[in-house]
C-alpha cells in the first residue's frame, strides 16, 4: 500500500480525555477512531490488525475441531427469558421495537448457541460438537475504560462445546487451553492460566488467561519458574510465598489483564432449553457444555499496552498490518531525488514479490523527519529506508522497529530472509 494514496489518520497528539496507552497510541497512529465512551471504529490499518489477530484464533481454533458460524447480535427476548438472564444480567442492552417486541443485544451466545445445537444436535452420533464465532458484543458498561480493552461494543471469539460425558469435556478443555497458549505465544504474549469462580456464568471452576502489564485491573501472584498462577482474591499463598507447584521459587505479584477464559458451564443451558439428545441405549441426556472466550479487541489493546515505547507501537511479526514499513528520502537535488524515488518504486515491486507486506511512504512532499517519526509510531516489525547514502553503499538500511538495530542489506532476497525467519511466511 502507497501512503500517497491512503487515508492520512494520523495525529500529532494524543486525545486528552484518554489516559490508556493502548488508546492514546491507536488513535494517534490512526488504527482507531473514538465514537464515543466504549465505542470505537476500527480504521483502515487497525482492520488488518485485527484480521491477524481472528485469523491466528481461527486457526487454532479450527485445529482443535470447531466449527466456525456466525451468530445473530441481534436476540429476541424470549430465549434470555427462558434462562432467567433477561433480568438477572445488568449488563444486557434491551431494546423494544415500533412493534413492541423486545430485543436485546449480544452480550454473550448462550441462548443462542444452544438452541442452534439442539435443534440439529439429536443422538450421541452427533457428538460432541464445537461452534465458534468471530464477532461483535455489546455490554451495558457503567464506566467503560482502558480504551479498547473495556468497551461497551467490542469484538469477541467465543466458543461452545457440547459433549456426552465430563470426561470427553474434560479431555477437550485441556485441549482448548493449549490451543489459547499457542494463541497468546503467535501474539508475542506470554499468558498464565489462573483458576478462578465462574461468576454468573458457571458454578464450576474456570480458568482465566492472565497477561502481566500494569494496565491490567486483576492482582495475580505467580511463578516465574513454572506456571503456577492465581488471582489474589482466591489465591491461598501470598507475594513472597514458596510456590505451591514447583518450590524452586517465590511467589510475585503483578498487575494483569484478562485476556480470555474458558467456563464449565455443566448441563445449565441444556437444561434451561429442555435440550436433550439420545444415548447408546436410547435414553434421553443432557449434554455437557463448555465455553471458551476471547476478546479480540481487547487483545488487540493488550498488545499495545506491552509492546510500545516512548516513540509509538512495536507489533509483534505476525499481527502487524504490514511486514515492512519502506520509507524513501527525500533530497535537495531533484534530480538525484528523482533516482532515488525510481530505485524505491522498483523496491516496493520486488518486496511484494518477495511475499512481503510492504507499506510504502512515497510522500515525498512531506519532511524527512515528520516521516521517520510517524514510522515509529505506526510500528511495523521493520523499516527499510532508501536514500541517496543508502544507493552510495550498495545497500539498504533496514531497523528492526523492537530491538532498534540497524543493518545494511544489499538484496532483495536477503532482506526478504530477515523479515521473514521467525514471523508469518
């Protein structure tokens, strides 16, 4: 993509009504636009972002057996009714129609999700089963916070399994815990898992997927030595502790953010929609259900929390909008300026033949350092700059955005192997 051509949604500075790194850097670089308190719209380079971000659960998701749908946002009232959540959930958007019907809107699928199973879920041949979606939800937050990562409109990965026994929901829930390390490690994060209450959604135990930043709003204390981890509010040992699991360690404690959970949620909804299937012998059970969450928003400002400096966001390879970030320098001799432009506009060309993501500032009119300062805060994993030094040298100036270490590279090829060992090829 040709920044000459694209949107221009960059800010000098930061909105002064949002204190959240994640917010001020997303806006300010031009991912998101604020619509209101809990609202934003997802702009050009936030959408790549966050199609990165889907697709990497996709994948896991898909490898581990679910099967992807998309759900309604829009629900009748009459299933939440039906579980008693239309009164006892405070965070639910009730809407009522010129027709006078009531509506709410999505805050979570269970009184979708397990009506769509039941009506084509009716013996044991057809278990279990795991239905996932990618998409929207909306929660009637009091005090929407910490930009993107508390939201009242937000996206969100959730899945449902449906399974005949606890013991093949339980094989598969393990299996889903790795499926979400292997998600938060293609991120660039490093996660914990944390037991925790189920809350208002299950009886049993959950587990909660903690990554330690000091935006986070949970207190954790864990193990750097194994992964040992537990909210404060339920945890039995203390900052300082030895660590129950492993005792090569003491325990520390660290502000965290939540970053997906997954709930046993028994044979609640089952039982609440009459929901029954046949067994060997042709009697009739309840399935068991499991439920895996995952913001994808408010992944996204996770992300930014942990991975930005002084100078604006580093993505980590595999959710950045683009690979590479090619800035071409301007110049006082036109004519040389105008060399230097052909040599970059035949670089962007054999970049993408690479197999490279190339965002290309070819905005020659603007000054060199306006540029550079924006590439920082956009953060591309890499920047290659071309210039009238670089063509002198034979070669081309590429920084990595993370470590901030720069290196002359003479080819095309070579530059393309850099990028690409370790990250998305």
């Amino acid at each position: 993509m040709k920044q000459s051509s694209q949107l221009r949604t960059t800010q000098k500075f930061a909105p002064k009504d949002e204190v959240s790194k994640n917010a001020q850097l997303l806006i300010r670089a031009g991912y998101v636009h604020k619509e209101m308190a809990g609202v934003y719209s997802y702009l050009p380079l936030g959408v790549r972002v966050l199609s990165n971000i889907e697709n990497i659960i996709r994948e896991e998701m898909d490898a581990i057996g679910g099967q992807e749908l998309r759900m309604a946002t829009l629900h009748p009232s009459e299933p939440w009714k039906q579980t008693g959540a239309w009164d006892s959930v405070d965070v639910l958007f009730k809407i009522q129609s010129r027709t006078e019907k009531e509506y709410a809107l999505g805050q979570s699928e269970e009184e979708i999700v397990v009506p769509i199973a039941q009506k084509f879920v009716q013996s044991y041949k057809d278990l279990p089963v795991a239905l996932y979606q990618i998409g929207q939800k909306y929660r009637d937050e009091l005090r929407a916070k910490s930009g993107i990562m508390r939201g009242r409109e937000f996206g969100m990965k959730d899945m449902y399994s449906f399974h005949e026994t606890q013991e093949d929901f339980d094989a598969f829930f393990e299996r889903v815990k790795e499926a979400y390390f292997k998600i938060y490690t293609r991120c660039g994060l490093q996660a914990k898992a944390t037991e925790a209450s189920g809350g208002s959604f299950s009886e049993k135990i959950s587990y909660e997927f903690m990554v330690i930043t000091d935006a986070g709003e949970d207190d954790i204390v864990y193990c750097d030595q194994c992964d040992y981890c537990a909210n404060v509010e339920v945890a039995q040992n203390k900052e300082g502790d030895s660590c129950p699991k492993c005792n090569n360690s003491n325990l520390k404690k660290a502000k965290a953010v939540e970053a997906g959970n997954v709930f046993d949620l028994g044979q609640k909804y089952p039982k609440a929609f009459n929901f029954t299937y046949q067994d060997k012998e042709g009697i009739e059970k309840h399935p068991i259900v499991g439920c895996y969450g995952m913001g994808t928003t408010r992944l996204m400002g996770t992300i930014v929390e942990v991975f930005a400096d002084e100078s604006g966001i580093i993505w980590p390879a595999e959710i950045a909008p683009y690979d590479l970030h090619l800035v071409v320098l301007g110049n006082k001799d036109k004519e040389k300026e105008s060399l230097v432009k052909e040599k970059a506009d035949e670089m962007y060309i054999a970049l993408q033949q690479e197999g490279l993501e190339v965002l290309y500032d070819d905005r020659m009119e603007l000054s060199t350092g306006v540029r550079l300062t924006e590439s920082e805060l956009l953060g591309m994993p890499y920047r290659l700059i071309i210039s009238e030094k670089t063509l002198e040298k034979g070669a081309f100036e590429l920084t990595n955005r993370a470590s901030k270490e720069t290196e002359y590279v003479p080819t095309v090829q070579l530059i393309a192997g850099k990028i690409f060992k370790g990250s998305r090829n």
